[in-house]
C-alpha cells in the first residue's frame, strides 16, 4: 500500500475533531500559502499516522540525512535548526546551509526543541524522538508539531526495509518532496542519482568486502538488508556479512579473518575516523594478516552517507571509482 494518499476534506475535518488523538500527529499549519503543486496528504510514518494540509513553514531536523534531504530538494528556506550532524554537508550543499542555525551537536532536548516554536520535525532515527530527548512523537503531537521519521530507519515489523533498495529511498525522496509541495523537484534529484547509478562501472571480478563501521575489540558492520548492502551491491562487491539479517550488525574479529575480504570499506567519522581503523586493523596480529590490510585496500564512506538518504548514489559512484584507482 502506498503511504500517501490524498486528504478529503470530511478527512480533515474529522481529524480537526480529534486532535489529541496519540494516535495520529496534528496537521502542519498553514503559516504561508500553499504551493500551487501542493496536494494535502496523509502519511503512515513507521506505524504513526501524519496529515499534511499545507507545507510546513519552521522545521527541525534531527540527522544528517534529514536536513540533506531538505537542502537537495532546495527547501533550506524552510529550515530553522538543525541538530545531531554527523559531519559536514556535502561541498554542494555548503552555501545552502550556511545560514541554518545549529541547535545542538547530539539530539536537542525538548526545551530547546520548544524554544524553536517549529510546526515540523524531522528525525533520521527513530530514536531521535524519545522523552530524555526532543520528546516522544505523541508528546510533540500534543503539543501541535509534526513529526516525521525517515522510513528507511523505521523498526516495527511491516515498516523496517527488507531489504532496503534504491527504489525506497526514491520513495522517501518524494515523500518528503510531496509534504512540502514540491513534486518536480524530487522527480529531477530522482533522476540525476539514477543516471549516476546507471554510470557505474562494475569490478570484473567478484569482489568481496568488509563494511566497518565502528568497534575495536567487537568490530560493528555492515549485515544483509540494510544502507551498507545496498550500496555494496550497486557498487558491485559482495559483502562477507550479507547472510545476516539486519542492516548492521556486531561480529567478531575471527570471522573477518575467515573470510579474508578483498576490500575493506572504512566508514570515516569525527570520532571514530577512517585513519584510526587503519591503524587498529594494522597494529592488530590477526587483522594484520588480512589480503585487504596487507595490500591496502581500504576504500572509505563518509558517516552520513552510510545511511539511507540523498548521498547513497554518490557513496556508490564514489567506491567504485576507489576500486578503480586501486587497480
């Protein structure tokens, strides 16, 4: 069933009637005029019902793939903070979001959540929604804020991606676009990442890889239904860990070696950079051995573009050109 469907206006009107409902989140209010390509909508957002009567006008977001969702689909103007970065926006981005203030570094909590006076809320996790921080999304509902998870990290059962694709992430893409009124621009941004993904050159021969995210002692990776696997597959490797079900997963040292990947692919954070693996992959004796350590064949993804959102296309452009230079 698709999530969005359009709003009748006894639907609104009900809705209007049952406001406090924790079942549902309130209507986005119209602070501005609507875009003339905006259609009301209603939205089951990872199991919470949303319903959008006019594009949201002061908005929070919670994530780096959230706030570059909004800054792609050229919706910066609408931004009044943003919070929980996990690193810099892409060089395309900068001059967009150079104006957007930074409420926090972590989750904010709900005070300064508040203190924003934001109609909408959009968080990359689920988990960016609780009460210790920007406050659960029946609290904020009460309160008459919208809130919007990105569906590709929804966990309940018929919500979580299994597996999640491209075609799901063009899905969230024109769900976000379809919120604030601007369908064409979801449709070019569709269709450049498309023409990028048809661009990419596939290794001749099977090509195996490590996802390593984060971890020393109890590496966490990459598994089989998630971010990591699908961008390995269009990147045309094969990831050692694809038989677990889950978009990441703890594994251990000794089954790394094992399987001896070709490849290592080193998510490169702030705090836990693609350096510092280096060095613990290097200085360790068992991972030391590795063919991929040996060689040096380490490709790198930036944090944020790990995650499902607008960067996936460019991450998988990206490792295979890395492939391609390390020959």
């Amino acid at each position: 069933m698709p999530r969005i469907r359009p709003v009748l206006l006894t639907a609104v009107a009900a809705l209007a009637l049952t406001a406090c409902s924790a079942q549902s989140t309130p209507e986005a209010g119209p602070t501005e005029p609507a875009s003339a390509t905006f259609a009301p909508v209603t939205l089951d957002n990872c199991g919470t019902e949303v319903t959008i009567t006019a594009p949201p006008s002061k908005v929070v977001t919670i994530k780096s793939t959230a706030t570059e969702m909004l800054l792609a689909l050229g919706l910066e103007d609408v931004l009044i903070g943003t919070a929980f970065a996990d690193g810099p926006v892409p060089q395309a981005y900068e001059a967009a979001f150079a104006g957007v203030p930074v409420v926090s570094d972590k989750v904010p909590g709900q005070e300064a959540l508040l203190a924003l006076e934001p109609d909408f809320v959009y968080g990359g996790w689920e988990s960016n929604f609780s009460a210790d921080g920007a406050g659960d999304r029946a609290a904020l509902h009460n309160l008459g804020i919208t809130t919007y998870v990105s569906p590709a990290a929804c966990k309940e059962a018929g919500y979580m991606p299994d597996p999640l694709t491209f075609e799901e992430v063009a899905d969230e893409i024109r769900e976000v676009a379809a919120i604030f009124g601007v369908p064409e621009r979801a449709e070019e941004l569709i269709a450049e990442q498309e023409a990028t993904l048809e661009a990419v050159q596939q290794p001749a021969d099977e090509t195996t890889a490590l996802w390593y995210s984060s971890g020393t002692d109890t590496p966490y990776v990459g598994a089989g239904i998630g971010a990591p696997q699908m961008i390995m597959d269009a990147a045309g490797l094969t990831n050692i860990f694809a038989d677990v079900h889950d978009s990441w997963t703890s594994a251990g040292w000794e089954q790394v070696v094992a399987a001896d990947p070709d490849v290592i692919v080193l998510v490169d954070a702030a705090w836990n950079t693609a350096d510092k693996k280096i060095a613990l992959l290097e200085a360790n004796p068992a991972t030391s051995q590795l063919t991929a350590v040996r060689e040096k064949r380490y490709l790198r993804v930036p944090f944020a573009a790990g995650e499902a959102g607008v960067r996936n296309a460019d991450a998988v452009a990206s490792l295979s050109d890395q492939l391609t230079e390390l020959g």
